[in-house]
C-alpha cells in the first residue's frame, strides 16, 4: 500500500483472510464440538458440568472478534480513521455491561458468555460496515464456501469420536484435523494441491539425487578397489 500498488494491496488482503478464516474457522468449530473432552481433561471433576456448556459460546466469541481484530479492523489503520475502531469497540462495551446485567443474574456463567459472544458479533458486523468509511477490506467470500464444506466434513467425523479425557480429545483433535486437510485438498483451499505437488517434487528429487549420489559413490568404490 505504501507503494501505491492498489491491486497489490487488495490481493494480500484477501489472502490475509482467507488464511485466516481457513484456520480459525476449523479450531474454533473444533474446540465447540470437543468441548465435553477439554472440560474433563482440564479442568475438576466439580467443574465439568459447569465449563463444557460454555465452551460453544467461547468458541463462538473468539472466532468474531479474532476476525474482527485480525482482518476487519485493519481498515481503520490502512484508511487513516483510526477513531471509527472506537465507535465499534464502545458499542461493543454497552451490549456486553447492558446483556450480562440481564443474563447472569439468570443463567450465570453461562449468560455472561452468552453476552459476551453477542458483543462480539455485533462488532464483527459494526466493523465491517464502518471500516467501508475508512477502506475497503475484501471478504473471502470464495474461500468461506470451500471453508465451510471442509468444516462439514469435519463434524461428523469429530461428533462419532469418544467425548472425554484425553484419548476423546487426542482423537477429535487429530482425525478431525486429518479429515479437514483432506477436504481442503480436494477442494484445493489455499491452493494447497500446487504446495502438495511442489513438495512431492521437491521429494522425489532429492530421493534420485541421494540415489545418484550413492550410485556414483558405489561406482567409485568398486573402481578404486579393482
């Protein structure tokens, strides 16, 4: 952007996000469904009941506000109206102070991160919409559809795992992960078949010139003994 290249900008841009979204979207879907197998494994037996309701609504908070303050708040730096973040994040505020006054007294920890995810949201979508007075910051729109088809395979992969102590979590955590990079390989998220071919290749190639090596070395061996 400093050198003037427009296109350039907007191009890293929307990589920015889509790597984003293509990593914060599984971890977050993931911590949602395993998060009966975080609260045994981590936490008291007394507090299990209490903590793996909440981790849904956690999972569900970070994921707006790592997008908003990773992506959709850079508009306000990249456009020079850093003062619009303040509107976005105060509104923020009162939802969070005005639905936790009236959530927690009813549900408790599970009202306050009720509030607290809602809060989130609204900013998410405040910031999108007042970061277009600052610049324009692309959406991944492409990208979110691949995204959400490799999370859809992910799910029911992670939901017929076990769903506690660390065996659960050690399962969920991995085939979930495997089953979404596969998915992403065969929707080609980021391009990664071009980085799996490249690696391939990169493979082989040493693999035949460690042969050729070991090929030439034996040859020399054998002509040096006769």
């Amino acid at each position: 952007m400093e050198r003037g290249d427009e296109a350039a900008t907007q191009r890293q841009l929307q990589a920015n996000g889509t790597l984003l979204l293509a990593v914060l979207a599984p971890a977050s879907l993931g911590i949602a469904l395993t998060g009966n197998c975080i609260a045994t494994t981590f936490l008291g037996a007394k507090f299990v009941a209490g903590a793996a309701p909440l981790m849904s609504w956690i999972a569900a908070g970070s994921f707006f506000n790592a997008l908003r303050a990773n992506h959709l708040d850079h508009a306000f730096q990249l456009g020079k109206k850093a003062h619009l973040q303040i509107w976005v994040m105060a509104l923020a505020a009162i939802i969070a102070i005005g639905l936790s006054l009236y959530l927690i007294p009813r549900l408790g920890p599970m009202g306050a991160a009720i509030a607290v995810t809602v809060a989130y949201a609204v900013a998410c979508v405040h910031s999108l919409i007042a970061g277009r007075y600052a610049y324009s910051i692309p959406l991944p729109l492409a990208a979110s559809v691949r995204v959400g088809f490799c999370c859809a395979a992910m799910t029911p992969v992670v939901v017929l795992l076990p769903d506690s102590g660390w065996v659960g979590l050690v399962l969920r955590a991995g085939l979930g992960a495997a089953t979404y990079a596969l998915a992403a390989i065969a929707v080609n998220l980021l391009n990664v078949r071009v980085f799996a071919a490249r690696f391939a290749n990169s493979v082989a190639s040493r693999r035949w010139t460690g042969l050729e090596l070991r090929s030439a070395l034996s040859g020399r061996s054998r002509g040096s003994s006769n």
